[in-house]
C-alpha cells in the first residue's frame, strides 16, 4: 500500500482485540517487511503498521538523513518525526487502530525516539531496540508516564556507550516510564530481544491509546 503522505507500508489486521496495535519500524537497508515476523512473535494478535522509510543512502531506506554514522541531520530528523507522526494519525484513520506501540531497530529506533519527543501523542508506548539519543535539544515533550522499553546491546560497535542512558534519561526526564535493559549483546538483536520485549508488550494495556 502506499498513502497519502507517500509512505510504502504494510497493514495487518488485528487478531485480537485486546492487543495493542504495532508500529513496526525497520533499521537501515530494511524494508515494510523486515519486521512483521518480529511484530508477530513479540505480540500474537496486534494490527501491524510497517511503513518504508522515505529517505535513501546509497540506495538503502531510512526514516531520516545522517551527516555519518551516528552524526544526525536533526534538522531532516524532527522534519521526518513530523512526517512519520502524520502518516500514522491517516493510517489509525484508514484502518481504525488506536494509538499504536512503536517497535523500533537501529535507525527505526531513532526515528521512535524522535517521534515521542517531538510529538509524542501519536505513540502509546515504545520498544526501542538499539536506539541512540536523536535530537541533541529536544522540544519539551510530556510523555505523561507513556512506556519505554529500551534494549541496548553492551558491545554494540554502533551506539556509544552512555548514549542509551542519556536517552532513557531524556525520556524520563520528559515523564516516560522508562525500562533500560543492556544486553550482552552486539547491534544485531537475539533471542533475549524477543523475549524481553513479547514480555513487556503483554504488559501493556491496548487501552492506554
Ligand atoms: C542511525 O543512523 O540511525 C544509526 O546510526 C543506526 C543505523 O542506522 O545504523
């Protein structure tokens, strides 16, 4: 499917109502596709939203414009939060979901980061996988007790280490409910991932949208 604001994306209904609906968001180089089997395992039932990043390198999609690995284009960064945020208020429209959990990987966990702190209503909670601190001087975002679930690999050779903190910090800061988990793991996700992040989302209410 594409919409209306040009985001290629994939749709899958719910199997249970009381599953809260999922934005699945892929790392660099994925696709609309990459996700939905992760979506599907971490929580049996949930709508799935799967949108394409819109911006390429070197031919590989992404949600936002980076000067190089790890230096963002925060400019392009809260513009393309903005877009993201739109796409998903006409998607919940379209399919008739309620506000949806992101679920994001690397570049897709940015990009949720970005999203909660720039507008943060469009979100009932996030699974952030990998992800690093997007904007350096966010807006002042309140998340009103919102769930983050941050997993950060401890020898990730992508995300600095601290960063993860300083974001779980910053999402605090901004009244999340914040849970950092550090893996011993790389940037790639593992089992640990799926598990720690099917048992959270279990614990999520579908209501709090
Ligand atoms: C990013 O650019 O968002 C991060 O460096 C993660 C990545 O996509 O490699």
């Amino acid at each position: 499917m594409t919409d209306a604001t040009s985001f290629v994306y994939r749709f899958e209904k719910a199997g249970r109502a009381d599953a809260p609906p999922l934005l699945l968001l892929h790392g660099t180089g994925g696709d609309e596709t990459d996700l939905l089997q992760l979506g599907a395992m971490i929580s049996p039932g949930s709508a799935l939203l799967s949108p394409r990043g819109r911006v390429l390198e070197h031919g590989m999609p992404r949600f936002f414009r980076r000067l190089a690995e790890g230096v963002f284009d925060e400019q392009d960064v809260r513009k393309r939060a903005l877009e993201l945020g739109e796409f998903v208020e006409g998607a919940r429209r379209r399919h008739g979901i309620a506000a949806p959990v992101a679920v994001g990987f690397s570049n897709g966990a940015n990009i949720a980061a970005a999203l909660l702190l720039t507008k943060p209503e469009v979100l009932a909670g996030a699974v952030l996988m990998r992800a690093m601190v997007p904007l350096s001087d966010p807006p002042k975002a309140r998340l009103d007790g919102k769930p983050v679930l941050i997993l950060s690999g401890q020898a990730d050779p992508i995300v600095p280490p601290g960063n993860a903190a300083r974001l779980s910090a910053m999402l605090a800061d901004a009244g999340a409910k914040v849970i950092l988990r550090t893996l011993p793991s790389g940037h790639q996700l593992s089992q640990a991932d799926v598990n720690l992040a099917r048992d959270w989302i279990a614990g999520v209410d579908a209501r709090v949208a």
